[in-house]
C-alpha cells in the first residue's frame, strides 16, 4: 500500500511558521504587562490600605484631642474697646471684637445661605473635604501664575474652621512672642498644613455637627475692621444682631471673606456693594434666591449705619488710648466699653475748618501742619484735630505730643502773674529797649518790627504783644511767681531758667496750653484736661472707672481773672487778634507767634467753649507769612462760628472799664 504523505504547499507552510514566530515575543510583552499592571496593583492598594490606616489613625487622634466644646471657645489674643460719645452712641472701635453666636438659631437663615453659598456649595452633605475643590483650586492657581497652594485654597467650611482654631494647638509664649505671631503662623498655607487638613477635618465632622462647624466658622472668620465673627461684624457695620440682617447686608457680609481687608466698607463701601453683587447671583445659582431678589440687592446695596459711617474722632481717641490703663488697652481679653466727652458736632466744626483753610488759604502740596483742640468749661474736650489729614487716627498726633515752643502765647501766663502781684490792667509801663545781664551774657529782647510804644497801659502791651513790657512784668513778679502760675493752670512741660521765659522760648502742647487758657475762663480754677467720663466691662453694669472734672486749687483771684480775661478780649478787639472776632459773641484769646515764626499759635474762648489751634511745619521749617494774628485766629473763628450756630450769645466774666 502506498502511503501519499501531504504536501504543504511552502508558502503557506512560510506563513504559519511565521506567526508562530512572532507570538513569542508578543505573548512575552503581555506577560510583562500583565506583571506591571499586578505590581502597581499590588502597590496602590497597599499604599490605599496603609494610607487609610494612617488617615484613620490620624482622624481618630484628632478626635479624641477636640474638646467636646467648641463653639464658646474664645478665639482672640486681647479684647475690643467700643468708645461712646458724649450722648452715649458709639463712634470708634479698637481691638478684637468677637460677640460669640451659640445657636443657629440667633443667625438670619439668609446669611447662612450667602456663606454656603459663597464658601462651600455642599456644606451640609459632604464629609469635611473636597478632594474636586482642592484640585481646581490649585489648577486655578497654577494657570493664574500663583504657586500651587497660593490664592484660591478649594476648602471647604470644615478645613477652614480647622485653620481658625489653630488645628487645636494652643498658644505657647515660648514658641510665640506675641498672639499675633501665633495668630499668623495658624494662618500659613503649607503642603503639610493642606495635607493636616484633611484629618483634622474629618475628626471635626465625627466630632461636631455640621451647626457646630458652622457656628464656629462664623465665630472666628475675620470680617474687617476689627470685627472677629459674624456677629461683631453685624454690630460694627449694621449696628445690629445678625437676626436682623436682611439680604443685602447677609450678602455684603459673606463677600467680605474672600478679601476682608480689601473689602472693608468702612474703607470701601463700594467695593463691598459690588461684591456682595456677585454673592447674590451665586445665591441665584444654588436657588436660594429668585433673580428678583438679587436685583434688589443690586439696585439697594447694604448700607453702613451713621456710627459706622463716621470716621471723625480718631485723633481723640488716640490720646484717649494713650492714658487708658495699659492691662485694658494691651492686655485683657476683655471686651471694654469707654464713654467719652468727644462731642460728634463740635468735632465736625474743627474738621470742617481746617478743610475750608486748607483748601482756600494754603497752596496744595505745602508742608504745613495744624494742630486744634476744643474743651468745655469744665475741662472736658470736646473734639481735636491732630494733622490736616483730619482723620489719619494712628499717626503723628500734634494736639497731645508736639511740644513746640508757644512764643507770645505764654505772655498770658506773665501777665496772670503780674495781676497776682499787685499789679492791674490800666497800670502804665513804659515800653522801651531793655538791657538784662543773665549770666555772662546781655540779653537786649526787641518788640516785633523793633517799634516802640513808649507809656503803655498793661491791657495795650497784652494786646499788641509787647515783648519789652512782658519782660518788665516777669521781673516785677519774679520767674518763680510766674512758673507757679503756669504750672497750676496746667502747663507741666520743662521751662526755661531765665528771663526768655517771658517770651515763650519754653515748648509745651496744645493741649497743656489750651487747658491753662480754661483756668482763666473758669475764674482762676484750674481744671484738667479729660476725655473719660467712665470705662466699663461690656458686660458688667458696675464701671470700674469714672471721671469727671478735676478742680484744682485757685490760681489766680477773681479781680485778676476779670482784669485778664477783660485784656485777652482786647486783644481781639483792638489787638493782634482782630482777625478772630466773629458776630455778637464777645471773645478773648491770645496770639502767639515764635522765633522766625517756626510756630503760630491763637488760642481763645467764649463763655461756652476754648479752642486752641497751632500751625507749623514737622522739621521747623519757618512759616512763610504766617503769624498768630493770621491764619491760625482766622482758622479758630471759622470753627468757633460753626460751634456757636445756632446758640444764643453769652457775656463773658470780664470787668468792664466802661461801667
């Protein structure tokens, strides 16, 4: 039998071998493959395992260290002070201000809405963070130019509520100079700080309900201008409780936390309008609200409250600070409140005044600086201006710390003197060159202009300022009858050992100055100064200080008072101080001016009311056609005109020659 053994045709044969060849290394490329997909596998889940284990962990840790309590906790490093005017409406905040929330209950359902809405979208259904927001956020900021985990931080209310409790660390001197630092270093935005978040958040969420969260984020969220939480923002802003708010003050107030230092309405009202804009349409978007009612909020934006609004007494209260026990002011975590004197109207006359010189009388640009003080009679002040930058409360305050010399104004404290000792207003002196031998020196004082006047009464030297004369009348009383004097009304700066003291060479501040004019108005009865009336602890009813004025012993009699005060309003009458007199009212007061007229000084009073204004320049640059006569008396009528409107005039206690 013949066996026929198949032929393959050798092509084909070819191909088939060929494929057999070629799957070995294809299958050997898979099986690599599939070994590479098994060992990332094998890694992913166990770096998931391992890493769930640590998140856990951590969580865990954190819960079990939170407090069961966090709503109530404080959250700032000293407290807040609110100062009340004279008719006990507040005009000036300083601090911390943090007014605690406890209940959902006591917050607008509105504003809670804008927060979410703004802030985190899906508060109350996710479980603390948001792995999408904390990625677009970075995104966001990577495609803006910004570092990775600088601007936009994608977190949720949860993480940053974490950040405003410090992660739960507390504050160590040792570690933290100050609260500040402390307070900036929780702050911090960190790769490790992000990825603590997310625990910390987590055990927040385990911890607290989302109400708690959520209250403690709007206790601790800064809101501008000292205000720490929702709630002391509603005050300060609204001068209301956060029930009360309605939609576009809840919008205005959840769009301060993106930029609260930018959006500040008390510094950018129309910046915070706009932006509370955009918090409303979000509203829309989340169904919050209907599109009706965000127009609304467009064509009637929030408005601040009439305390808010004013930004007048600053200056004052920079001085009240200043003598304000240093444990209220620095150290206490307490919220204080201060009644004060400031008078919001009489402050408004000042500023007024000084705007209407400075842009009419003084060239824009000049150097020149003003300086103006308004006191009661019982030695109360009422209002004060420390710089033509009217309300630049923080800086330089002229009134209370610029010492300069007062140049003839001091004159009046001479001639006090000489009424004590024996003299009085129509006795005769001669006015002429005199010659005084002080040490190893001649001293030769002029008069202004070098004139002289010849046989002069005493009322006739004080109001043209004469130097000769004033001179003869500190010798007559002796430099220490003199230094008395001035130092009884008020004047405690150093003097000068010498007979230049009659001349003013001595420095002193307007508000010394202005205080010992007082003396004389009320009679030769010293007062001081004050800007207290009562400090108090917000919540305490009992104030733990209080002031009123200080009466000290007689200073001068009552003739001699009459006489001086008589001399003064001459000196406005028919003397150097013409330019002050001002319509039915009599008034008295001094001009001074001193050497190369470095100062120029006119301080004055009715019956009602002493103001005391100074003009100069910071470095003492000469005045350049500036007197006291001039515009320092023009800028005092000004100001005691817008005082006195409305009231009816008061006779001065003065003699009167006439009779």
């Amino acid at each position: 039998m013949k066996i026929t053994r198949l032929q393959w045709p050798e092509r084909s044969f070819n191909k088939h071998s060929s494929k057999s060849d070629d799957s070995k290394p294809s299958n050997f490329r898979g099986k690599i493959l599939r070994l590479l997909l098994r060992a990332i596998w094998a890694f992913f889940w166990r770096l998931s395992l391992v890493s769930g284990i640590i998140l856990a962990g951590t969580t865990w840790f954190y819960y079990s260290e939170l407090p069961d309590e966090i709503v109530s906790k404080e959250a700032r490093s000293k407290g807040s002070i609110t100062f009340l005017d004279m008719n006990d409406r507040p005009f000036f905040w300083w601090g911390e201000h943090l007014d605690l929330l406890t209940s959902v209950s006591e917050v607008s359902p509105q504003l809670i809405q804008a927060i979410t809405a703004t802030e985190d979208q899906s508060f109350f259904s996710h479980w603390g963070i948001s792995p999408r927001g904390i990625i677009g956020a970075i995104i966001i900021n990577i495609r803006e130019g910004r570092g990775a985990l600088e601007g936009h931080g994608g977190s949720t209310i949860t993480q940053q509520a974490s950040k405003l409790i410090c992660y739960n660390i507390p504050y160590d001197p040792e570690k933290w100079t100050t609260p500040e630092k402390y307070e900036r270093d929780c702050r911090r935005v960190t790769l490790w700080r992000k990825l603590k978040e997310v625990p910390f958040a987590l055990a927040m969420e385990l911890k607290y309900t989302k109400e708690e969260i959520l209250l403690v984020y709007m206790n601790r969220a800064y809101l501008g201008a000292g205000a720490t939480g929702f709630q002391a923002a509603s005050r300060r802003y609204f001068d209301k409780n956060v029930a009360e708010l309605d939609l576009a003050e809840s919008a205005l107030l959840a769009g301060l936390l993106t930029a609260p230092s930018r959006y500040t309405p008390t510094k950018n009202l129309e910046e915070a309008q706009g932006r509370a804009k955009i918090v409303a349409s979000l509203m829309v978007k989340q169904g919050y609200i209907s599109q009706e009612q965000s127009t609304q909020v467009v064509s009637q934006p929030a408005q601040l409250s009439i305390a808010a609004s004013n930004k007048s007494g600053g200056h004052l209260v920079d001085w009240i600070l200043q003598i304000v026990p240093n444990f209220l002011v620095n150290l206490s975590i307490n919220d204080v409140v201060i009644e004060t004197t400031y008078d919001p109207r009489i402050q408004s006359s000042l500023e007024e005044a000084v705007n209407e010189i400075f842009s009419t009388k003084i060239y824009q640009g000049s150097g020149v600086e003003v300086a103006m003080v308004t006191m009661s009679r019982d030695g109360a002040v009422r209002g004060m201006v420390g710089g033509k930058n009217v309300r630049s409360a923080g800086f330089f305050n002229r009134a209370v710390s610029a010492k300069r010399q007062t140049g003839s104004l001091f004159k009046t404290m001479v001639f006090a003197a000489g009424l004590e000792s024996g003299l009085a207003y129509d006795d005769i002196i001669d006015d002429k060159e005199i010659r005084i031998r002080y040490g190893n020196k001649l001293w030769e004082p002029s008069n202004y202009k070098n004139e002289y006047f010849g046989p002069v009464t005493l009322v006739e030297a004080l109001a043209q300022s004469l130097n000769s004369v004033a001179v003869r009348v500190l010798l007559h009383a002796g430099r220490e009858k003199v230094v008395s004097v001035a130092r009884s009304l008020g004047v405690n700066s150093e003097m000068i050992d010498g007979p230049s003291l009659a001349l003013g060479t001595s420095e002193a501040t307007l508000l010394e100055m202005t205080g010992a004019y007082t003396g004389i108005l009320n009679g030769g009865w010293p007062v001081q100064a004050y800007g207290i009336k009562e400090i108090k602890f917000r919540d305490e009813s009992d104030p733990i200080f209080v002031t009123s004025s200080r009466i000290g012993d007689r200073v001068l009699s009552g003739d001699s008072s009459r006489q001086l005060i008589y001399m003064l309003n001459q000196v406005i009458e028919t003397g150097t101080g013409k330019r002050a007199a001002f319509l039915d009212w009599e008034v008295a007061g001094k001009t001074g001016t001193t050497q190369k007229a470095r100062d120029a000084w006119f301080i004055g009073f009715t019956a009602e009311y002493i103001t005391g204004v100074w003009m100069g320049y910071d470095d003492n640059t000469p005045l350049k056609g500036v007197t006291g006569g001039g515009l320092p008396a023009e800028l005092w009528r000004t100001a005691m005109e817008k005082i006195h409107a409305g009231q009816e005039p008061v006779r001065l206690p003065m003699i009167n020659p006439a009779r």
